[in-house]
C-alpha cells in the first residue's frame, strides 16, 4: 500500500474516530450527561430575604446534601403577612430525593397556611408513574397518574438547568413541574437570558446602634437570568454556575435575594410583629385584606353586573379570569358578569377537545370517585342542559354545604362528606361534582371586592360552551364582576397569593 493510501486510510479512521467522539458527547442522552455533569454537585446552604414593596415579609433557604447515589435538597419557605390586627404566618417545607441523574425519586412537604396543616409525599414509581400520599390527622387521601416525562419540583429546576448544559443565552427549555405546596402539576417554559454580576453579602455581624445584623464581607457572583412561565405566571431568576439562585423577581413585584444568615433569618426574626399588626387593623378603603370574607367577617355585597378597576402591579397575562369576562384598556380593566342567554347551547357529557385537562383528577379533586358520581346523579337526575346542570350543582352546594374551614384535608370529598367548608373547599367541590357530571371545570384563587375592600377567595369556572364564573359559596351563577383572578387550577389556596397581591395597587372606578 502507497503511502498516499496509508494517509487515506489513517483520515478515514480520524474523521470515524471524530464522529464517534462527537456523537458521544453531543448526542448523549439527557441523563448520561446529567449523571456525569451531576458528580460535581457539592453540599452547600444558601439563604434568603424575601421582599416586597422594600419590606422583608420571608425568610427562605436551600440546603443540598450529596451521598454516593442520591442528592437531597430541603427548601424551607415562611411568609409573614399582617391582617386585621394580627400576623399570619404561612410555612412550607420540602424535601426532594434526586438520584445522580438529577431525576426525582419522592419529595415531601409540610405545609401550614391559612390555619390548615397537613403534609404531601409523592414518589416516582418505576419512571412512569407518580404517587402522591396526602395526611392531615387520621384523614388520608392517595392518587397517582402516570408519566410521560421526567417530573421536577420547582425547587429543583435551577439545579437541572446548570447541570444539564441548559444555561447558554437563547436557549429554550421546557419541563412538567410538580408544585408540593400548591398540591398541581403544570408545564413550565423556561428562555436563557444573559448573564450578570451580583454582590451578596458572606457574613454579617451585629450593629448595636441600629440593632440589627449588618454585612461585613461580601461575595462576587456570576449568574444567567432565566425567564420563567409557569401557567402564564412568570418570573426572573439569576442562576449560578451551580444551579443555586442568586436572586429571583416573581410576578406581582415579590423578591427573593440571597444574602448571609443572619441578614435573612435573624433580623426577620426580631422584627416588631406587634408594630405591623397594629398598622394593618383598619386597613383603608381599597385596600387588600389577607383574609377571606368569611374569616373577616364580612357580609359580601350581591354580585355586581361591572366592575371597573385600575391596577398597577398586577401581570394581566396572569388574571385567571373566565374567557371574554375582561376588558383591558390600559391599565384599566372592566369585569362583566357573563350573559348566560348568549351562551351557546349544549349538551352533556361535554368532550371537547383540549379541555380533557378540566376533566380529569387533580390532587383533592378525585375523578371516579362513587360519592361523587353519586351525588352529582341525584343533584342533577335526567337533566342534560349544560347551563342548567351547572346551575343546579352551584345552588345545591350553596343550600347544603354550611360555611367554614372543612376538618382534616381540604377539597372537594371533605367538604362533600361533612357538608361544611370554606370558598376553597366549596369551589372544590363544585368542580368535583361538575367534572363528574361531564362538564369541564377549574377553580381560581383571587379577589372579592366587597365592602369598600377586597379579600381573598375561591370561585369555579365551569365551561358550557363557553367558560363561567361560579361562586358556590355566595350561591352566584354566574357570579358577580366584583372578583379579580390571579391563580387558576391546582389546589386554589390563598397562600398562593401572597407574592401576586404583596405589591398590587388598585384603584375602583
């Protein structure tokens, strides 16, 4: 062989040999890359002041612990917010078991919000399907649906994307999220932004004179904005080269900046909770109250046919409004109660496509169940009208469901079974009975204005051809204009709303 074949042959083996290299290391899979990225995940804790309106109203931390075949990360959430006179505290706790690859094993949670505790594990049952276990004192629930992708809880994205070669600008990515505390699994889309400096504080000590812990050193950080949208929900968060948050911007102004320990816990800890009761007892007309009606006492006005209002602060791509009941101008935004004449007419089992999502079960929201199906039959007997059907199951849950926080977990079958609960509970079970009847529904979490005031609440949207507003609790079908959606789907809990509303202002016209 001449040397001219000699060379030929030794490029043909360097181009196969190139080929091969790149074909290993560029078109890996997903998790082979992740496990071999994932070996330099080291233990580490950060921490967190969370802010709003220049106000520190929480306190988080992220703490990740390695062993030889699993990384655990615990997140720890708590939220002061004052109301008529006192502070109420929401907590929330998680734990998540990844393996080497970063995929999701079992996550716990123990949350404690609006007066009602209870706690959440879930675990990934051979990659397809995941379990969920719910427990408030002797009650118990269970639930699993199956798995077309690798499940991730919203804590655990930062660190997925570092580690999985996703943080280059432009890049885009999208995930199926778990969220344990709001007890819902949503698609989140996620855009790479540029990257940018921070200057965090290291450690701190203690100024006597303005008795408090102040910054003494201070750390360079380099990190990659990311652009979030969760359900139309979106966010800014800077992640660093370790898929640790440096600072995140939520929807509605709420703001999370890592800082030193004691800047994060110890001076949120000392402050005068009793100064920031005191100044929340008589909130001013158009103010936001943290608190239901129900738990204020408030009688609600009867439902309005519009509503105009002016708002800053508030992302409007968010409002879980139903479809065609706003009108955006600007900044100002008219709310009409829907006109049920004008709705299409139509006929149940309702099948749509594209809103199997509606129909389907939810965490507390039980599809299948008998005592369901059973008392949607005897509520509605050989009716099949839509609209009417819809109004039968609102007032039957208006008339026979009392007001008042449910005992054991929240949602649809608590309620169901002692006749007592909440707007969240009866917004539950509204859409339990509604999705059992074959009409699609969702719950919203959001503002009731009534009094001068708004509070929190839960309504339904049930689609008979077109989506309406419902309200079991104030026998409202369909309900009033005076609400404002910020949140819909999942578990509708208040303590969803704290980072939305902390910022808002609004003004009634």
């Amino acid at each position: 062989m001449t040397r001219r074949h000699w060379g030929g042959v030794v490029v043909a083996i360097w181009v196969v040999s190139l080929g091969w290299l790149v074909k290993r290391e560029y078109f890996r899979p997903t998790g082979a890359r992740l496990a071999e990225a994932a070996l330099n995940v080291s233990p580490s804790a950060v921490y967190y002041q969370v802010e709003a309106r220049g106000r520190q109203v929480g306190f988080a931390s992220t703490t990740v612990d390695t062993v030889r075949d699993s990384v655990r990360v615990e997140d720890l959430l708590v939220l002061d917010v004052p109301a008529l006179g006192s502070v109420r505290r929401t907590r929330v706790r998680t734990s998540a078991v990844l393996t080497r690859a970063l995929r999701l094993r079992t996550v716990a949670a123990d949350i404690d919000a609006d007066g009602r505790q209870f706690t959440a594990g879930g675990a990934v049952l051979d990659d397809t399907v995941f379990r969920l276990s719910l427990h408030a004192g002797s009650d118990s629930a269970v639930s699993r649906w199956p798995l077309t992708r690798p499940v991730i809880v919203p804590s655990l994205l930062p660190l997925r994307l570092a580690f999985g070669g996703e943080l280059r600008q432009g890049n885009t990515y999208r995930a199926r999220l778990f969220d344990p505390a709001l007890l819902t699994e949503q698609d989140v889309s996620v855009r790479v932004g540029s990257d940018s400096t921070f200057v965090v504080p290291d450690s701190a000590d203690y100024d006597s004179t303005a008795m408090a812990w102040v910054p003494v050193l201070f750390d360079t950080v380099h990190a990659v904005a990311v652009e979030q949208d969760v359900a139309g929900r979106r966010a800014r968060v800077w992640v660093d080269a370790q898929g640790r948050i440096v600072r995140a911007e939520y929807a509605g102004g709420m703001i999370m900046q890592r800082s030193a320990f004691e800047i994060a816990y110890e001076n949120f800890r000392r402050r005068d909770t009793g100064q920031l009761a005191a100044a929340s007892a008589a909130p001013p007309l158009g103010a936001i109250v943290p608190l239901t009606a129900l738990a204020a006492g408030v009688q609600p006005d009867d439902g309005a046919e519009r509503f105009r209002v002016r708002v800053a602060g508030l992302p409007w791509d968010t409002a879980g409004v139903a479809d065609g009941r706003a009108i955006r101008r600007g900044d100002t935004v008219e709310i009409r109660r829907e006109d049920l004449a004008a709705a299409p007419r139509r006929m149940l089992p309702i099948a749509d496509s594209g809103l199997g999502q509606w129909l389907g079960a939810e965490p507390l929201i039980p599809v299948g169940d008998p005592r369901l199906t059973a008392q949607a039959r005897r509520i509605l007997g050989r009716e099949r009208n839509a609209r009417r059907a819809a109004e039968r199951l609102v007032r039957w849950v208006h008339a026979e469901v009392r007001p008042g926080a449910a005992t054991g977990l929240p949602g649809a079958i608590a309620a169901l079974v002692q006749r007592r609960g909440d707007c969240d509970d009866q917004a539950t079970l509204l859409v339990g009975l509604a999705r059992a009847a074959g009409i699609p529904a969702r719950t919203v979490a959001g503002l009731l204005y009534t009094g001068g005031r708004f509070y929190y609440h839960a309504w339904a949207e049930v689609y008979i051809g077109t989506w309406v507003a419902a309200d079991p609790l104030l026998g409202e079908f369909p309900a009033g204009a005076g609400r404002i959606g910020l949140a819909r789907g999942g578990l509708a809990r208040h303590a969803e709303l704290a980072p939305l509303t902390a910022p808002l202002e609004i003004e009634v016209l």
